[in-house]
C-alpha cells in the first residue's frame, strides 16, 4: 500500500522539479535534459465542432510555444493573463515572455487561489481590470492556472464584450485531464457550485505536462479523482490500465503520464463533440458530481478538492450503482480499492445536521429535473446510465459506509490539515 501524504518521485522527475523551482524568473525554461529528459512524446487531440473546434496539444516544455501557437490563432495583439497567487509567481514569467516575444501586449491579473476565487466578486474585478486594459473584441483571455482559474477566465471572456476569446493553459491534472476541456465556465453562489455559468469553447488547449512537476502531492492526488473516472464511464480497459501502471502514475513517471493525460482528453473530445451542451451523452461525465458538488458547497469550498469530494461522491454511486443499475459487488470493490490506492477519500462522515445541508445543497444541482435528483449510475466498469432516479434513503445508506480504516489514512488527513495550516512548507513532502 503507498504511504499516502508523500510523493515517491523516480529521479529524473525529482531532478526536473528541482531545475524548475530553483531557476530565477527571468531564466525559466524547463529544459530538463540535465534529467535524462522526462519529453514526452506530443500529442494533438481535437475536439471536433464545426467551426469552434480546437486542438488540445499535450507535451512537454510547450509553455514557451504559447506565444506562438496564439499567433496561428490571429488573435488580437492585446490580451490579458488570470492566473493565481500561486500559479502566477512560478509560470507567468514564461508565459509573458512568450506573449510578447510573438507581438502580443499582454497583461497579469492574479486572483486568490482556492475555490473562493470563483465567485461574482472575483468577475467584477477582472471586468474592471479588462477596461482599464482597454480589451477589445478581438482580444483574448488566457486561462494559466487549475480549474478555478479556467473556469472564471473562461466565464470572465465568455461574458465581456459579450464574449472574447479564450485560452486554456491549465496547470493541474484535474485541469489537463477534465475541466480545461469542453467549455463549461462559470462561478459559484453560496448555494451552490458552478450555478452562473456557460458553454463557452477556448480557441486552443495547452497542456505542458512540466507544469505538473512542481504540483503539491495532495493536489496531483486530487486530480487522479476525475482520471478514475473516465474508466468507470467510458473505457473498461483504461481503468485496468491505470489498476496496472497506478504506482508509476503517482511517481509522474513521464510516459505513464503522458498517456494517461492524452486518453482522458480523448475520451472527454469524444463526448463533447457528441453532445457539446449536456442534453444527453455528457451527463456521464457527472458521474459522482451530485454529491461531491454538494460537499464542497456544505463546507464551505475550503476543506476538500474538487478531486476529493468526488472521490466520496464516486463511491457512494458505485454503491448505489449496486442497488439499482446491477454493478457488480466485485467491481464497487475494484472501484472502491482503486481510490484508496490512489490516497483519495472515499467516504465521509455527516451530523445530521450537515446531512441536511447536503440534500438541501443537492436539491439546487444543476441536473435536478422536476425537483428530483438525477444520478449517473454503473452497469459495469465501463458503461454507465444517466438520468436514474434515487430515493434519500438509497443516498444516506451509501454515505454510512465504514469510515476509512489504518494509520495510512490519519497520516493522509494529518498532512491534509498541515497543508492547510502551512501550505509553503508542505508543497513537496519528499
């Protein structure tokens, strides 16, 4: 079992982090041959649709091409980075530089990092910083950060001037493998998660797989949530694949990675370019999202990832998944031993109180029809239904699962709250 909170990293990877982190701004540049090169060989993946459809290229060192693949666009020659406190400091420089170094003007907005930067407030801001750019119709937005980032850059280009263009240079895996791709932008309410929003496609997806050498171990782990779940939905064999090669997955092992980030890209363009606006095929990629939306908006968008919240809301699908569509007790098994190998959480444990706040906070999802709540639910690893109706109490007998067991979990929890408590001295445990 892998000692959850720690990140085992091969020695080229570890040898790339540190070239990245100690290089001075002005000097950046990801050349990682010193580490016996972690390259990874390039890959294009399209997302077929009409006259929006775009390019997800997935590789190494691209951060300096940025400049250059947003002049084939012919973009306007002003435009505007969002990026994050956190984001910003490690990976603007590069991308400024490439900015300009291709004719562009660009400018550095930085918001809050955390899910609390997805909020109305946080728009209000980068409109006001947009005018005072003087951003016209032809410029554009580029999205460097997570998921946060990606989703209110691309609401903030989707809504000024009654939309500009948009690019994706997402930073996390749960970015390049699931929420940079596909156009669904938006912000939060106090209500609930993600419920101002659009469909709304970037021009270009770039996905610089060295930018995830310097991502905290608890966050690389988040993402892995979302790249378990492209097996479940869609592709059985990917979900052996990733039973198999897990291990070298969390060790970032250069080639696993790249593999695994291009087929969750190519299964998530496959299902958009079907159904762009969720009427039907894309509602099985909220396997899992109705009560992981729920948590994080019970608890304030602040006590778990995206990734973990999913994560218990995958495995209480699966056990439901159980009860009505005919998943198998082996499989819930294979599902449930996955995520924890993964170091993800895989239940939680509510007040009655806190219960109620979730239903209630459920009731406001955005897949809610007639007042009932819809799941996505498993026939087998593989193929899922959607659109299935569950009672309250088939929901609260899959969330009283036994709570995790084992010293490995209380030391995931431990580094969980030193993580919180002091996020610069825990970034990457070695």
């Amino acid at each position: 079992m892998p000692q959850y909170g720690h990140s085992f990293l091969n020695i080229n990877t570890y040898l790339a982090i540190r070239q990245i982190q100690f290089a001075p701004a002005r000097s950046l540049c990801f050349d990682t041959s010193r580490a016996g090169s972690i390259l990874a060989a390039m890959r294009n993946v399209k997302v077929q649709l009409g006259g929006r459809s775009y390019s997800i290229v997935i590789g190494n060192q691209l951060l300096p091409r940025l400049g250059a693949e947003c002049r084939r666009l012919e973009l306007g020659r002003r435009c505007a980075i969002i990026s994050d406190r956190n984001v910003a400091p490690r990976f603007s420089p590069l991308a400024l530089r490439s900015l300009r170094d291709a004719g562009f003007e660009p400018e550095l907005l930085t918001v809050p990092a955390g899910e609390t930067a997805k909020s109305l407030r946080t728009v209000q801001h980068c409109y006001d910083q947009f005018a005072a750019h003087r951003l016209e119709r032809k410029s554009f937005v580029v999205a460097l950060g997570g998921g946060v980032v990606g989703d209110l850059a691309g609401f903030v280009a989707a809504t000024y001037l009654r939309s500009i263009p948009f690019v994706q240079v997402p930073t996390t895996l749960l970015a390049q493998v699931d929420s940079s791709v596909g156009g669904k932008v938006g912000v939060n309410l106090a209500a609930g998660k993600n419920l101002v929003g659009a469909f709304y496609q970037p021009r270009l997806v770039l996905c610089d797989l060295a930018t995830l050498a310097t991502l905290p171990p608890r966050e690389f782990r988040a993402g892995l949530a979302e790249v378990i779940k492209y097996g479940i939905i869609y592709d059985a064999s990917f979900f052996r694949r990733l039973e198999k090669d897990l291990p070298k997955l969390i060790q970032r092992d250069p080639t696993t990675l790249g593999a695994v980030v291009a087929r969750c890209c190519a299964i998530k363009a496959e299902v958009v370019g079907q159904d762009e606006t969720e009427s039907g095929l894309r509602a099985i990629l909220n396997f899992g999202h109705t009560i992981g939306h729920a948590l994080e908006a019970i608890s304030g968008y602040g006590k778990y990832l995206h990734g973990e919240a999913i994560s218990i809301g995958q495995i209480a699908a699966a056990k439901i998944s159980a009860k009505l569509s005919g998943l198998s007790a082996n499989e819930v098994g294979r599902i449930e031993n996955l995520f924890r190998r993964a170091g993800l959480p895989t239940s939680v444990r509510l007040s009655p109180a806190q219960r109620e706040k979730l239903f209630a906070a459920m009731q406001l999802d955005k897949k809610v029809s007639g007042g009932e709540i819809k799941f996505v639910l498993a026939k087998k690893i593989g193929h899922v239904v959607t659109g299935q109706k569950v009672s309250r109490a088939l929901i609260e007998e899959a969330l009283d699962g036994p709570p995790p067991a084992g010293a490995e979990w209380q030391n995931l929890f431990d580094w969980h709250r030193r993580a919180l408590r002091h996020p610069k001295h825990v970034q990457i445990p070695w």
